[in-house]
C-alpha cells in the first residue's frame, strides 16, 4: 500500500498505522538471556575469554574514512559459525564509550509491519545485565509505525548474539535501546529509519545484526549447484549486496535482492539504515566467510559479513536550525530549474542530479530534511506536494516535490510550460516531527501538526490555520475530519506530532 504519510498533499488526509505501547510503570522487567549454553558460552568466564580471544586475533583492516564509526555490520549466528567474522566488526570498538546502542536486527519469530521495541527494561546475557533507555523507547514508541509486541523477543537471537561482544568491547555506562525490523516496503523502511534518527547522536552508535545469504535445499534457495564452486559464488552473491549498501544505494540493493532471491535476513536492517545515512559515509566491508567451511554441509551453507561506518558527523544528521538566506535561495533556483525541465520534458528529464549540475551545494542542503513545494496563482492553488519525514537530502527533496507539484498533484490538471511565468514558487523547509503529550502544546500559525488516531492521521502545514482564520479547537476539528474521524476525535486518545516551517517565496521568473 502507498504510504501517504511521508509523501504528503498540502490540506490533504494521510493514512498510515498507528503505534501501539505499553505503560511504562516503573517495575524492572528483566529479558533472560534465550540461547546462551546453546548459541554461545552460558559460564560467564567461558564466554568473556572467547570474546576476548576473538577480539584479540582478529586483524581487520584499517578503518577508512574520516570521523567516527558511527554504525557496524556483525553476524548473529552461532558463535561457532560467525564468531571469528563478528569480532572484525567489533575490534574498533575496544575501548570506545557511548551513551547509547541503537541494535537493529530482524525478528525470527513474528510476522509483523514496521518497528517492534521491547517492553523491558533490562536485558541479560550471562555477562550482567544491561538497562534499557527506556527514554529513548518511549519517544521511538511516539513514532508512526513503532509498537510493542509482548513476548515477540523471548526467543529472539539476532539482537542477543551482538550484547556479549558490546558488553566486551565498550566502556561500561551505555544503555540499549533493542529493535526489531518488520516488513516493509520502501516507503515504510523510509518511515522507520525516520522515527530512528533522533536518536543517533554523536554519542549513540547503531548496531546492524544480520547474516546473509542462506543457500542451499534446507533454504529453498539453489541459484547454482552445490559443488565445489558454491562456496566461491555464495560470497560473490554477498558480494554483490556490499556493493549496493557501500554506496549507499536503497534503491540499488532492493532491486538486487528481486533480480537474484538472495534469502538475507539481514535485508530489512541494512534497508533501514541507507534511508537514515543520509549523510555520506565512508562503508568498509572488514571481513566475510561462509558457514561451509565449519560445517563441511556444502549444500547448505550461510553468508557474514562484517563491516563499519565511519562518518564526521552523527547519523542524526538532519538539520534542526534555520538555513541561510543565500541556502533558501539556492532551494528556490532548484525548484525553479526542476519545474522548467519537467513541464518540457517530463518527469524523468528532472531528476535532482541532472537539476543540480553546475550548482555546488553546502553540506545543509545535502542533509536529509523535509520539504514541500507549493505552487499558486495569485492566491489560487495551483499545486503542493512534499515530504513531512526527512527521507531524503533537502536538495533532493526539493527537487522531486517541485516535479510533483506541478505534474502529480491529482487535484489540478498538470502545469503547462505557458503558465509557469504566472505562478509563484514556494519552497517550505520543515523542522524534525516532534511528538507532543497533549494538543495544548500546539501553537497555531506556528506550528505544523499531524493527528493520529486508529490508524489514521492528517496534516496541516502551519499556514493552513491563520489563511483560514482558524483558532485551535477549529483546526484540530477540520485535522479529525480530514483524518476521516468525528470531528471531536481529537480531544481524547489521540497523538499529535508538532513541526516548523521555513519558507521561501517568489515569482517563478525571480
């Protein structure tokens, strides 16, 4: 189903899937350890001098790129299997100290949508137990599409099997906030990373769980016979997805994965986090092996791989502050170029590239952000369209609702090349949504808000109310409405997320 939520129409009704939680009380709820004796050491000594002698050994390659790790790719297999290619993962982290780990893998034990956090507050592994930030769930929790799911961890493995090498590598005093990824489309991975990127701070680092290919009859997966050569075409199967993801290609590795069938559990996680990178990052691949080689099961082996991401900047990366002048008006040359070359040529004659060749952009207009574009005659709407959630860099932003403004706004015939000297363009950069405990909080005129209720919400940018001559009960009464609920759904049981909006307006022939 197409996700309005993050593709939106300036007025219009958005529909999408309302969160679910669980009231935090107070009471410590602790999640057992699930596999350890099994999957990995149980005796805590046993266990801290594998690690330590995992660490140890491994030689990864040097870590490339300027800044920080800010992300890392590890296995979660059995420890026998993925332990010698995880602690190529984990070796920069030796010694390293944050506030918090953000670990996101899939789940192996619940078919469910979007992101799942865990209702506990500590999670333990033989080693000790570690608290969860549950500040940092409740906010996630806020988002669309995150819930709880009580007892979907119990027996999940792919976030327990990262917590020992954590507990090893890192200076003591992080917390952890545990993910789940669900099934999504594109645009549903795009409102997950979304929801997860305020948390990525500079003092934060995210944690990618997740094994590769499975191939082999056990699987149902035989692209290529089971003979000597299988092993060697497995890791270049693997290979083939690196290549995506160390360019930080969505697009690239979604269609990678529908071209060849590759069964990667690991899918789901890495999609999340190209659509929340939008900072560049420098992606090392440290290591890989198959699980062939220990099991001698040449028909039936599964992919590692170990990786980082290094980055000068934390991976929340999306700016807060006002743009500049001079930024708002490059904003504004992009849209104008886009319009030009899409009412002439069509949408694909306007792709953000091609529209800012020449123009050397600042690394603001590079960070993903929202953004609407809007188009009017006089005072007449003649067409808006943006992105509510920062799923894409602004200038890319900018560019693509400048095209759908004028082409794909399904209320107005499409614009024509005549009329573009007539119309005025308006480029609206907007603030992060950020969740409010009651409406009382909302500021009419200054603030954008959405509503959600029952699975269904609505937006308004910030002008709607004042154009309108609206007072606040007003407004969130025609938001219910547009929402398809009773007009007064608002004052009860409803979530309300805030935002701003800097504008940018002039004639198009400006």
């Amino acid at each position: 189903m197409r996700t309005l939520f993050l593709v939106a129409w300036c007025w219009l009704l958005t529909v999408g899937i309302a969160g679910g939680g669980v009231p935090d009380n107070g009471e410590k709820r602790l999640r057992p350890a699930a596999v350890a004796g099994s999957w990995y050491p149980g005796n805590p000594e046993d266990l801290r001098a594998y690690l330590e002698g995992q660490l140890v050994q491994a030689e990864p390659p040097p870590v490339a790129g300027l800044g920080e790790v800010r992300a890392v790719l590890a296995p979660h297999a059995g420890y026998r299997f993925s332990g010698p290619t995880a602690a190529l993962a984990f070796k920069p982290l030796v010694g390293k100290q944050f506030k918090r780990v953000v670990a996101m893998g899939p789940s192996h034990h619940g078919d469910f949508g979007g992101l799942v956090v865990s209702d506990a507050t500590h999670f333990a592994t033989p080693l000790g137990e570690i608290p969860l930030d549950r500040e940092a769930i409740r906010q996630l929790r806020r988002a669309e599409g995150v819930r709880v799911i009580p007892g979907v961890d119990r027996n999940e493995h792919s976030l327990e099997m990262q917590l020992p090498w954590l507990q090893v590598a890192l200076e003591s005093g992080w917390q952890l906030v545990p993910v789940l990824v669900g099934q999504a489309d594109a645009a549903g991975y795009a409102r997950a990373a979304a929801a997860l990127r305020p948390l990525l701070d500079g003092e934060t680092l995210l944690v990618l769980s997740g094994d590769w290919t499975h191939y082999g009859p056990n699987y149902g997966y035989l692209p290529f016979p089971p003979d000597e050569k299988a092993g060697e075409r497995l890791k270049q199967l693997d290979l083939g997805a690196w290549e995506r993801i160390a360019h930080g290609d969505a697009k690239g590795l979604l269609a990678y994965r529908e071209r060849t069938g590759i069964t990667a559990c690991a899918f789901g996680p890495m999609m999340v986090f190209l659509h929340l990178s939008g900072r560049e990052l420098t992606a090392t691949l440290a290591g890989m092996a198959t699980s062939g080689p220990v099991t001698r099961d040449n028909p039936n082996s599964v992919g590692y791989l170990a990786a980082w991401f290094v980055s000068g900047h934390p991976l929340s990366g999306a700016t807060t502050g006002e743009l500049t002048q001079e930024e708002m008006t490059q904003l504004h040359e992009l849209a104008r170029k886009a319009l030009r070359l899409a009412v002439s040529g069509g949408p694909e004659a306007a792709n953000a590239q091609a529209v800012a060749t020449g123009m050397t952009l600042p690394e603001t207009l590079k960070q993903p952000r929202g953004a609407f574009v809007t188009l009017k005659r006089g005072e007449d709407l003649r067409g808006c369209i943006g992105y509510i959630a920062p799923i894409k860099p602004l200038y890319e932003a900018v560019v693509e609702n400048a095209v759908n403004a004028a082409l794909r706004d399904h209320r107005f015939r499409p614009v024509r090349s005549e009329e573009l000297p007539g119309l005025n363009l308006e480029v609206s950069v907007l603030s992060p949504l950020t969740p409010v405990d009651s409406y009382r909080e909302i500021e009419v005129g200054r603030h954008g808000m959405t509503l959600s209720k029952m699975g269904r919400n609505a937006v308004f940018l910030p002008e709607v109310a004042p154009e309108q001559g609206w007072n606040l009960e007003q407004t969130l009464t025609e938001l219910a409405l547009k929402a398809g609920l009773p007009g007064d759904a608002w004052k009860e049981n409803a979530r309300f997320e805030v935002f701003t909006a800097q504008k940018w307006t002039a004639p198009f022939t400006h």
